[in-house]
C-alpha cells in the first residue's frame, strides 16, 4: 500500500512542482502572504474542505470530516518567506527583490496541500482532520498569533505534527527525536551608556566601549562555568556597535545576542545570570546598562507517544532503513514549539538532500527538492489514514504503554 500511495501521488507531480514553484516566484513575508493563503484556500474550497481565514492575519485552516470518528488531527505548515535577495538562477527564481524562500515554506505548503487533495478525494479515514497553514513562522511568530485568537477552541486537536525538510539529510530519509528536539531562542539587547570623551583623555570619560568588551568576555564564561557540562546552551554576541571616529570615546554602546538552551530551566538559567553579570560588570565600569530581553521561541518538546507513531508511519511508507528514529537535537529554532506547548504532537524531519553543491536553509543559494512532494505528501497522507482510524488506540491511552527506546 505504501508504495501505491507514493506512485499515487507522483501522477499528480507535475502539477504540485508547478504550484511549489509559483509560491517559490511570489514569495511572502510573515504575516502578508496574502497571495500565498488566497492559492491554498481556493485548493481547499475546490476540493471540499471547510475553509477558515484570517486567524493570525494570513492563517488558513482546511477541515475535512469522515465518518463517526472522534479523533482530530491537526496537520501545520509553515508558509512565509525570508528577508533575502536569491541567488540560485532558477526559472522559477523569486519576483520580488529582497524576499525568497530561503526555507522551504513553499515546498512545505506544497507537500500538505498535494496531501489535502488526495485525502479528499480518496482517503479513507473516520473522524476531523485540521489543515493548518500557518504564517510568520519566521518572524514574528505566527503559531502564537493564531493561538491567542483561537486556534485550538475553533479547531480542537488531539495530536499535530509538523514537518521540515534539512539539507545534510539524504532525500528519501525521515529524521524523528523524542523529547527535546529544538532549541529555545532568546533575543537580547544591551544599552550601555557611558560619558563620551575625547580618546586623548579617557580618564574624563566613562568608556561604554571598554565595559562592553569586557562583557563580551565575560558572557561566555556562563556557559563554560554555570551551565552543567552536559547541558546544550548558546549565548553569541552577534553585533557590537558603538562610536564613529577613533579619537572620540561615544556615549553609548549596544550589543545584540542570541541565546538558545535545550532545556526550560537552563533557559532561566541563561537569563538569571546574563542580567546579574551585565549589570555588575558594566558598574564596575561606571555605565549605566540596560538589557532588553525578549523570549521568543521555546524549547520544542516532541510528545514520546506522538513521535512513536510518526516514526511508525515512516517505517511503514520508506522502510526502516529510511529512517533515523532518534536524531540529534538541533540548536535552532521553530514557533512550532508553541503549538507543541498547548496539544502532544511531533516534529519530524524530511531530508531536502545530501550531495554536493546542496546548501543549508537561510541561505540565497537554497531551493526546495521538489523530490520530496509526493513522498511528503505520501506520508502525510498516510499518518491521516493511520490516526484517523477505527482501530486507533487514543493518544491519550497510548501514553500509559511503555515509552519507546531512545
């Protein structure tokens, strides 16, 4: 059956690479995918499904219900673009100067709506499934947005699942993790102010520009001295900017970081003592600091119960030696997390390619494969078929069964 469903959906191909292809050339920021939402939600009018708008600016939800079934499934695709000028020289090459799918979002959205049309037109499943095609997963958060205005009490989930294609993964490969799978990330930024001077008399200026690279220095000694050694934690100064001429010691300098963690309370940890250092050291200089600190992502958490039954419908679609059924965490971030936050689902990982001349994701080199369509739609359309079925222990019994081994 596995191989039939992907020879199934490989008739419908070439239709669904022209419809990657055109989101690749429109691309959208988050939250203004305007075109982008206003193409998935005449596919999914066109074939059936309930078609909901305008949650978190651009979100579109499709439901689909079969037979007396009481499970839901929610299945979420990511569908902005990034702030990036391309560079690959593709035909299909992005319109708009500036923005690409430097991610994968098209071929994402692409994938979940190829496995749209075929559940609706021959899938065999009893109970609601939930399409949710999610913006600003970039920035600023679209999973949130769509949350706080009501995902969940209008489209109630007892499981979702997301997918994301990763260069570095062979194609054909489905990558899955239990527990901690994506780190957290934290945007910080620092003012330190000072009293500017003359560079020939420094004694008559308080230097933001010393104080603020003592701080640099002394910010990665949290993760070499405070954070246990086995613990996973990131603090990167990625700018430092201050002053213009040499011989004028500025008022104010500013450093901007990012700060991941693979666990809650390392998080808090990272926190605690980026405050506590900040500000002492920057006294000991005679500045004033003041630290902006947003949280952004949380850590992603896959449910044990969820991924095992993802990593199934791998095994089951592409065989076991497809499959990496416990992959290492990675140290990036998805608004995903939210979602997994609020309903017990997974993240998985469909591999974009390994071979030479590939790049990774955020890159103005990087385009989707478009091998992938059929299988990434193959798949979801048969964990639909596989949760959404009669003979489906609930999730929530499920739990309660020995836990998989790592």
């Amino acid at each position: 059956m596995p191989n039939r469903l992907i020879q199934s959906l490989k008739a419908h191909g070439e239709e669904f690479v022209a419809l990657r292809r055109d989101l690749h050339r429109h691309p959208e920021l988050g939250l203004n995918e305007v075109r982008t939402s206003q193409r998935i939600a005449d596919c999914l009018q066109r074939w059936g499904y309930e078609v909901h708008r305008g949650l978190a600016t651009t979100g579109v939800v499709g439901t689909l219900r079969r037979g007396t079934g009481h499970r839901r499934l929610g299945l979420r695709a990511d569908m902005d673009a990034l702030p990036l000028q391309e560079a690959t020289g593709k035909p299909w090459t992005s319109a708009h100067a500036g923005v690409m799918h430097a991610c994968g979002h098209d071929g994402h959205t692409a994938m979940l709506l190829a496995a749209a049309r075929h559940l609706a037109e021959v899938g065999t499943f009893t109970g609601t499934l939930h399409l949710i095609f999610q913006p600003a997963e970039e920035h600023p958060g679209g999973a949130k947005l769509m949350i706080e205005q009501g995902l969940f009490e209008r489209f109630p989930c007892d499981a979702i699942f997301a997918m994301h294609n990763m260069p570095g993964i062979a194609q054909g490969r489905f990558a899955f993790r239990e527990g901690a799978m994506m780190a957290s990330s934290d945007d910080v930024v620092i003012t330190l102010e000072g009293v500017g001077g003359h560079g020939a008399m420094p004694h008559r200026a308080s230097d933001p520009i010393v104080a603020g690279a003592a701080i640099v220095s002394a910010l990665q000694t949290i993760v070499s001295r405070n954070v246990d050694p086995q613990q996973t934690a990131i603090v990167t100064v990625g700018a430092f900017n201050a002053g213009q001429a040499n011989n004028v010691i500025p008022q104010t300098a500013r450093l901007s970081l990012s700060v991941r963690a693979l666990d809650a309370s390392v998080r808090d940890l990272l926190e605690q003592r980026i405050r506590a250092l900040v500000q002492l050291q920057a006294e000991s200089f005679g500045v004033q600091a003041r630290i902006d600190y947003q949280r952004d992502y949380p850590v992603l958490v896959n449910d044990p119960t969820a991924t095992q039954l993802a990593r199934g419908v791998a095994i089951e679609l592409v065989g076991a030696e497809h499959v990496v059924p416990q992959c290492p965490p990675f140290t990036g971030s998805e608004d995903f997390a939210v979602m997994l936050q609020h309903c017990p689902g997974s993240y998985l990982l469909i591999g974009n390619g390994d071979g030479p001349g590939g790049c990774m994701v955020h890159n103005p080199g990087y385009d989707f494969n478009d091998d992938n369509l059929a299988l990434g739609a193959a798949y979801w359309a048969l964990l639909a078929e596989r949760f959404l079925s009669d003979s489906t222990q609930p999730l929530k019994d499920m739990h309660d069964e020995q836990a998989l081994p790592a």
